[in-house]
C-alpha cells in the first residue's frame, strides 16, 4: 500500500532521489517502486490512499500511473530500464482489469501521454482509475451531443504538458479527474500549467473532479459517496459548455 510508503520516505526522498545530483550525474540509480493506492474496497483510511502528489513534488523522482494493462507492462519496461528512481503507483481496483497485451518485447517511453478518446468540445485529463470513469462519462456525453476528448497523462513526471496543452488549444476547455483529494492534488498543477501557457485559449473556468479534503471512511456507503464518479465529470463538463 502506498500508505505505508511513510517508513521510507528518508530513503526515498533524502537519498534515492537526490544522489544521482549529488554525485554530478556519474552513478546511476535503475530503483522502480511499486505500490497499490485507491479506495472502494473498504480497506479503511490508512489503506486507500491515492498519494502521487507527494512524489511529484520531488526533483529526481519520476512517478507513474497507468490505467491499462497494455499500458502497464510498456511502461514498466521502461522504467525498469531507467536510470532514475521511479515510483509506480497502481490503483488496486484496476488489478482485475483485463485486456490484450502483446507478448513481444514494447516499451512506452516514460513521459509521454495518450489521448484515450478523441473529442471536439472538452479535454478531459484523468489519471489511473478515474481515465476509465471519464470514457464512460464520455460515452454519456456524446448522446447528448458534447465530444470530450479524455487524456491519460500516464507520466506525471515527467508531465506531457504538449498533449494536453494541444488538446486545450482544440477544444478550449478542460476538467481535470483523479481519485486523490482535490486540495493541492496533482490536478492543480495540471491547472497551472494550462492557465500559464494556454489562458487565452480557454473558453471557460477550469473544472477538477476529486475527492474531498477528508479521511477515506471504512463504512462502505459512505467511502462511495466519498469517491469522485463518472457523473461527477458529466456534471463538471456540462458546467463548463455552460460558460
């Protein structure tokens, strides 16, 4: 569980990522993490984390988070084979996802992105869990005549800042969905960068769908009601094509 990623936090963040500067760039460090986050399995508050923002906050630390299973094994390839610390978070619920997967040997370079569904009307950027609620959201929207076009970042660090800048520049809105709390979470940098490099180009506010700014309940009811949804997006799009 990422959770418990605490007890190594020193050796993570005071070490692993900064000796690789240290030492002008000269030894290398190949160290990929793994670790499950994600609620909706009522595992509690100290089990259901979603704390990738803690990582990207780290120079020398390169965080990932597929959301496919072909994305899963090309960028473990790839991490594997790089040269830096990198975190890999898996959300536990997806551990059932199912799907084709080549048996040859392909990598998915780490930092770039891949715009799951093609749409005119409004880029929505999602991350792990949330890229398949925001496809179904999708599919709801289009019969009512709304194309969003739906972006898995699949990197955080590094960010492909170009895809989803590009795509803004097309559809000139943008919600932003993860499962992490929306306070100071990675959505809020999404936002920044699309605020400093495509403002102009934006048609409306931006919208983030994300959990809130609590501890995830055990009580199964109430950990639903916690966790951010595909109609949560719906609603959030449709605010947007109001502006």
């Amino acid at each position: 569980f990422n959770d418990f990623v605490t007890c190594a936090m020193d050796q993570i963040v005071n070490q692993a990522a900064k000796i690789r500067y240290m030492f002008g760039g000269k030894p290398k460090l190949p160290l990929v993490i793994r670790m499950p986050c994600g609620a909706g399995m009522n595992a509690g508050p100290q089990h259901s984390q979603s704390l990738e923002a803690w990582f990207t906050h780290i120079p020398g630390l390169k965080v990932v988070m597929p959301s496919t299973v072909y994305d899963v094994k090309g960028l473990l390839k790839a991490a594997i084979r790089d040269d830096n610390p990198v975190i890999f978070i898996e959300n536990k619920i997806l551990y059932s996802l199912k799907g084709d997967v080549p048996d040859g040997d392909y990598i998915i370079p780490l930092g770039v992105g891949d715009v799951k569904r093609e749409g005119k009307d409004v880029t929505v950027v999602a991350t792990s869990q949330m890229v398949h609620k925001a496809l179904k959201a999708a599919q709801v929207l289009s019969a009512e005549k709304i194309e969003a076009e739906v972006i898995d970042p699949r990197t955080l660090t590094p960010l492909d800042k170009n895809l989803i800048i590009n795509s803004v520049k097309k559809t000139g809105r943008l919600v932003i969905a993860h499962e992490a709390v929306k306070f100071c979470g990675f959505g809020a940098e999404i936002a920044a960068v699309v605020s400093e490099e495509a403002f102009r180009f934006l048609k409306a506010p931006v919208k983030r769908v994300a959990a809130p700014f609590a501890p995830i309940p055990f009580s199964k009811p109430l950990e639903q009601f916690y966790l951010p949804k595909d109609t949560d997006i719906v609603q959030a799009v449709k605010d947007v094509m109001a502006n």
